[in-house]
C-alpha cells in the first residue's frame, strides 16, 4: 500500500510502499478514504513522545471503510461500515491489571497510546486498528467533515462540556485557526456569550460571521488582558501556539474562570503570574481530545447543531507540503485518498 512513513525523529513526511497491515484480535482492518493533517502531527515529527519508534505512519484523523474484522470483535462493528479513528488508540479494557479502566478513566488507560505515535496511523491506504479505538460515522456527515472534527472538533467540544461554564457565561477562544474556529461555533450553539481573540485582522469577517462570535478583539491593535478584564470569560479556550500570547490571557479574569490550553507552545514552559490565580481562584488546565465515545458524541452534536469545518484538500503525495504550511490553514487540512471523495466547497 502507499503510506506516509516518518523515519527518523526530525523527519519528514516521505511516501512509501509498505506492506498492508493485518488485524489482530479484537481489531480491525480499514480502508482509509481520508485523513486529516493538523499541527499535533509535529508529535510524530519531533520524536518527543516517550516511547516512540521509527519509521512510524502518521495520521489521527482518519475515516475510511472496514474492510477485514479481526477475530473476536464484537458486533457493533461490521464489514463496510464507515468509522473514524482519532488521537485514542484504544483501551485494555482489562479492569483486572489496569487501574485506569477499572475507574473508568479510559483515556489515560496505559493501552490507551496515540494513533499514529506508538501505532501506525491513517496517512496510508490503510490502516488497522482497534476496536475499542473505533468512531461510528452519522450517516448524514461526509467523510471530509468528520475527519476534521476527529481531533479539533473534539477537542473543543470535549474541553468546553466537561468544564464548569454555563449558557449565559462568556467564552473566549484565543487563537482562531483549527481548533478555535470550530470552537466559536459550539460555544454560540451552546448558548454563551462568544468572545474570538486573534492577531489576524482578516479573520474578523469570519469569526463574526459564519464563525458566530459575538465580539471580535484583534490582538493586534487591542490590548487583550484589558479587554479581557471588561468583557470577562468564564472560560478562555487557548488554542494559540505562541507562548507569548498564552500568557498574555492570564492576569485579568473574574473569579473562578479557567484557561484551558489546548494546544503545545513551541516552549516546554510557561511564565504565569500566579498572584490572580490566588486571589481570583483562577486555574490553568492542560486538555486533550477525548476517548472514542467523547467523539461519537462530538460528530453526533456537530451534525445536530450545524458546525461545520472549513477544510482544504490535499492528495496524499503533497502531505509534507500540506503540513509545511500549516500555518496558512483556513482552516483544516485534509488528504482525500478516494478519488470519489470530493469536498463540497
Ligand atoms: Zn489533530
Ligand atoms: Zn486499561
């Protein structure tokens, strides 16, 4: 099969013809129509994950077909039916011998490792994977939409239900790209008040618009921690990148909000001034995607209320090309490998 390999920590995107996976027990065998690209894919790049081998196939965003059952998968599961495969490679299921799934803490299950960090991921024709990792699709989604809300999608909705805000309450999401556009378009469905913080003066047409922000601060020109102090999320989303602008959201919040950093600055480390956290009872959470069923429940709602992700298509020889420039996304990446699969726009 044709596949995108890493081969090396530092490496790049390079396609290969490998061999077609086989499934194992309890796992099944896809034939991937697309996948996502997304910056996270810098994980596989860097070699920085503990554990990681090379080469490693990529891709945490994929959809596609099952094709093969391995023996002993259970009947939720069946032969051309379409399903995704995020982030969560699966669980052990074991409450015997794992901690975690005893308590029902799936996603960190010592099993529960990245689709395309310790196992081989979605940048390839096909892919196996396991069952307990498997996303069922709405009919009613294409195959391009669900693939970007694998990883963003549910990021974003999965942060924004399991935190504290209420309909009512102002949510800021700082940094619009990937995960922040489609989490402007959840929290307005969710019935906040919807606050887009952004450098790129461009995309106030976007987040006011189709986006449905309520407020847009241009960080470029506004003062963010002030206009923060006035308009005072209950919730700020950072999705940003920039280490600098993710400090900049942290002094001037109303008491009890929360800043939950969604993605990984280019700096393993973070200056925060600590004395609102203690007087404002703020907090800082680190957050990551969700478990398959957390995805289930994101496409599911994202189909019901209308969020729509805004994706460029790409083939999957241009997959360096597609990440090099991540950067310039409006606003996700998607490598269609099935010529039958056009994107809508
Ligand atoms: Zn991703
Ligand atoms: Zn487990």
């Amino acid at each position: 099969m044709r596949a995108i390999q890493v081969k090396r920590p530092g490496g790049s995107f390079e396609i290969v013809e490998i061999p077609t996976p086989t499934p194992g027990p309890g796992q099944v065998l896809i034939k991937v129509t697309v996948c996502g690209i997304c910056g996270g894919d810098e994980v596989c790049r860097s070699g920085l994950f503990p554990g990681m081998r090379y080469p490693r196939v990529p891709g945490h965003e994929a959809v596609g077909t099952i094709i093969l059952l391995g023996q002993h998968v259970g009947s939720r599961w069946g032969l051309g039916q379409r399903v995704g495969v995020g982030w969560h490679a699966g669980r052990c299921d074991n409450s015997e011998a794992c901690e975690h799934c005893r308590r029902g803490s799936f996603f960190v299950c010592t099993k529960a490792t990245g689709t395309g960090l310790t196992a081989d991921g979605g940048l390839a024709e096909y892919m196996v994977a396991d069952q307990t990792a498997l996303v069922a699709i709405p009919d009613a989604l294409d195959s391009i939409q669900a693939a970007g809300l694998l990883c963003a999608g549910l990021t974003v909705f999965n942060a924004i239900r399991l935190s504290s805000i209420r309909p009512g309450d102002t949510l800021a999401v700082a940094g619009i790209g990937g995960l922040g556009h489609l989490g402007l378009q959840f929290g307005r469905k969710f019935g906040y008040r919807v606050v887009a913080v952004s450098s790129s003066s461009a995309k106030e047409a976007d987040c006011l618009g189709r986006f449905g922000a309520h407020v847009f601060v241009d960080a470029s020109k506004e003062d963010v921690p002030a206009r923060l102090a006035e308009l005072r999320p209950k919730l700020i989303l950072g999705t940003s990148v920039d280490a600098k602008s993710i400090t900049a959201l942290t002094p001037t919040w109303p008491s009890d909000a929360q800043l939950l950093i969604l993605s990984e600055p280019p700096t393993a480390t973070l200056e925060i001034p600590y004395i609102p956290l203690l007087f404002n009872r703020n907090s800082i959470v680190g957050f990551t995607a969700g478990t398959s069923a957390d995805a289930e429940d994101a496409l599911r709602v994202a189909e019901m209320v209308g969020v729509e992700v805004q994706t460029e298509t790409y083939p999957l020889e241009q997959a360096e090309e597609a990440f090099r420039t991540i950067r310039a996304a409006r606003y996700r990446r998607v490598i269609v490998l099935d010529a039958a699969i056009t994107d809508r726009e």
